[in-house]
C-alpha cells in the first residue's frame, strides 16, 4: 500500500487524500501495521497498528486494563527523563493513579462550577467580538479561536493579567512540539522549546499555589492545592502538570474546531441557514457535528498490557497500538455520507472527545460551553461573518491545529 502512516510525507498530503487513505485502511481485514523510523533524542519504538475503524477505537477505549496509557499516548513517545522533570500528566496514567488525579480535578469541571463560568464567558465572548468590529477581520485564529478558550482558562485558575500573553505565547509554543518531527534541527530546536516554556508554565502555577494555600480564594488553582473532603489534593508536580495538560488540551479542543467551524459553516451555507433559522434548537448539534467531522486530536497511541485478540489481530503484550479518532469519525458503518457535513445528524457515537472510559476528555462540556457562546455571539452580531480562503493548517499527525484562518464580515 501506498500508506504510511508513520511518515511525515503522508501528513503533508491534502486532507481529502488522506480520507481516503483511511478509508482504504478501513476496508482492511485486519488492522494494518506501521513501522516507525528512528526520532532523535525520543524512544523509537518498533512500531505500531493502527486501529482506524470505529468499532476498535471504542473496544481499545473501554479496555484501559489491556491499552494501557503508559508510558505515554502521544506518538512518538518521549523519553524517561521527560516525567522526571516534569512529573506525570493525567493523560499519561493508568488507574488507580489516573483514578486519583481524575477524582480530584473533576469536581473543578462539575454542572455548578460550569453554570457558574456562563456570565463569564458571556462577557469575554462579548470583548472578543468588540474588538474584532473595532480592529477589522484579519485571522479569525488570533482574533477570536485562540483567545477565548486560554482567557476562560486563565479566569478558572485567576491567573494575573499580566502574565497572560507569556500563557498563549508558551501554549503556542508546546503546540507546534506536537506530532511529527521535519528534521533533527528542527527536533532539538522544538524540543528545546518546548522543554522552556513548560517549565515556565510550572513554574508560574506552582508560584500561585503556593500562594492560593497561604491565602484560598475562589479559583482553581484554591480548590486543587487545598484538600477536598477526602483529604486530596495536588502536590507541586501534579498541578504543574495538570495546568500544562488544561492548557494544551482544553485549549486546542475548542480551539481547532472553532477555527475549522467558521469555514464548514461558509462552505456549507444551508447548512448554516438551518442552524440560524433556530440557532438553540440546532446549535448543540451543530458543535457535536463540528467536532466529529473536524476530530480536533487525531491520535492516541496504547501499549497492550497482555495477549489480546482483537477483531483476529492476535496482539502481544508490548505491542503499540494508534487509535486514529479522524478515521472512526468517518466509519461508513456507523456515520451515513460521513464526508458530508450535517447539523442535524446524530452524532452520539463519535469519538471526538475520545472514546468512551476513563479517558473521555475531562473538559468536554466545557469546550461544548465555549463553542456554544461565541458562536451565539459571532453569528448574531455579525451575521455576514464567513472564511476567507484557505486555512494555514500545522503540520501534524496528533493535532489538527489550524494555525491561521482569513475571514471577514
């Protein structure tokens, strides 16, 4: 086959090529294994299988026992030294390890403390569009889908005015490290970059930890460091971590399908017609349809813990597996004309925010919460809002990142 998902020369292809590619993997007996080339300064594994159909991403997903997290889900993996320094993301762990982080952050993301952000991400969502109208559309990334999600971050954790632009500047940073690597230069200089702007973002969450312990107020950053009822909470390390991963992930999530969001909705003007003929009937709808057509993470990579049969694929304990959520967002078998875009499609199955088990994304409702809003409000005050050409998109094998996008109004 022509298909080589390990490759960066296939990340380079346009989108509509490489559905089909996975569309060809999809009509594969079994799952179809991929060997991997030698990254400089990360583990080389030998490789790994990729698991492209719907039906294998949701068996993986639930099974977290057999596709274990560790060492790491991102592809490639990176080395020992990286958790050493850093300590273990949340994404990273298996139960009861996962369980107990999972436990204690979760309750930061609870329908209360949710409902109470509303007015919040009202007015920011509300200061964004004004200053769109005031500035003029240039990139519809920098002026509107990039800023909202790391705002209503920092408004959770009250993180002081003025580091903010040093926070988007090292998220931005940590995004391009992402995925597959150009070069060695280019590796060392990304990894280098990347190394300095978490540590900054360590450093400054567990500055204010210190100080949210001293003095507790009504953020998040309080309720992690300070026990919960079971006498839990985050040490230094962790919440470092976790601040990094709620940077990352819950930023691009919402990120990269408001920015992929504006332009379906341009290319497919019935389909916005539809939504705005009864913006609250079809809005939730739309945003479920959004994140599945656009899977914002493309891949999780799983270790087989032990000899696993799956679907006749007979796999043995350390082998890797890549679960492909853009594919099994396009399954035939479960999605109808799933390269067509419908806002009034059932879209419960998909796998967008992951599959299902104890790692669906954490911060679900909370990017559905912000995608909502600003939606609302782009698409009422300016209702001749559309994009502009084609987008600027990274290149990446794990994060669909759209790095800028024209538009107008």
């Amino acid at each position: 086959m022509d298909i080589d998902l390990a490759d960066l020369d296939f990340w380079r292809r346009p989108l509509k090529e490489r559905n089909e590619a996975f569309a060809r993997l999809r009509q594969q007996e079994l799952p179809v294994f991929f060997p991997e080339k030698k990254v400089p300064f990360l583990r080389s594994g030998k490789g790994f299988y990729a698991l492209v159909r719907h039906a294998d991403v949701v068996e993986a997903s639930r099974n977290a026992k057999i596709f274990s997290s560790e060492p790491a889900v991102t592809n490639p993996e990176p080395p020992g030294w990286v958790k050493q320094v850093f300590g273990e993301s949340m994404v990273n762990l298996d139960d009861p390890r996962h369980a107990r982080l999972r436990r204690i952050v979760t309750r930061s993301f609870s329908p209360k403390m949710l409902a109470g952000l509303q007015s919040d991400i009202e007015a920011a969502c509300a200061r964004i569009v004004d200053d769109v109208v005031r500035d003029g559309p240039r990139d519809f990334v920098g002026q509107v889908a990039a800023k909202l999600p790391i705002h209503v971050i920092c408004d959770m954790l009250d993180i002081p005015q003025e580091l903010r632009a040093k926070v988007h500047q090292h998220v931005d940073i940590s995004t391009a490290y992402t995925g597959v690597r150009p070069s060695l230069a280019r590796s060392v200089q990304l990894a280098g970059q990347n190394m300095l702007a978490l540590l900054a973002l360590q450093r400054m969450v567990i500055k204010l930890g210190h100080e949210r312990v001293a003095d507790p107020k009504g953020d998040l950053v309080s309720l992690l460091v300070n026990a919960n009822p079971d006498g839990e909470k985050l040490t230094d390390k962790e919440l470092g971590s976790f601040f990094a991963l709620l940077l990352v992930a819950g930023n691009e999530t919402a990120r990269n399908t408001m920015a992929h969001g504006i332009r379906l909705l341009t290319e497919n003007p019935a389909q916005r017609e539809l939504l705005m003929s009864d913006f609250d009937t079809h809005i939730n709808g739309a945003i479920e349809e959004m994140v599945r057509y656009v899977s914002p993470i493309m891949q999780f990579r799983r270790t087989v813990t032990e000899d696993y049969s799956l679907r006749g694929l007979e796999l043995k304990q350390g082998d890797k597996v890549v679960l492909f959520y853009g594919s099994a967002n396009r399954d035939e078998s479960v999605f109808t004309d799933a390269d067509t875009f419908d806002v009034t499609r059932d879209t419960k199955p998909h796998v967008g925010f992951g599959g299902p088990g104890p790692h669906f994304c954490l911060g679900a409702n909370l990017a559905r919460q912000e995608m909502r809003t600003m939606f609302r409000e782009l698409l009422t005050r300016l209702p001749g809002l559309r994009s502009v050409g084609e987008p600027e998109l990274l290149l990446s094998n794990f994060d669909n990142s759209v790095r800028s996008q024209p538009f107008s109004f």
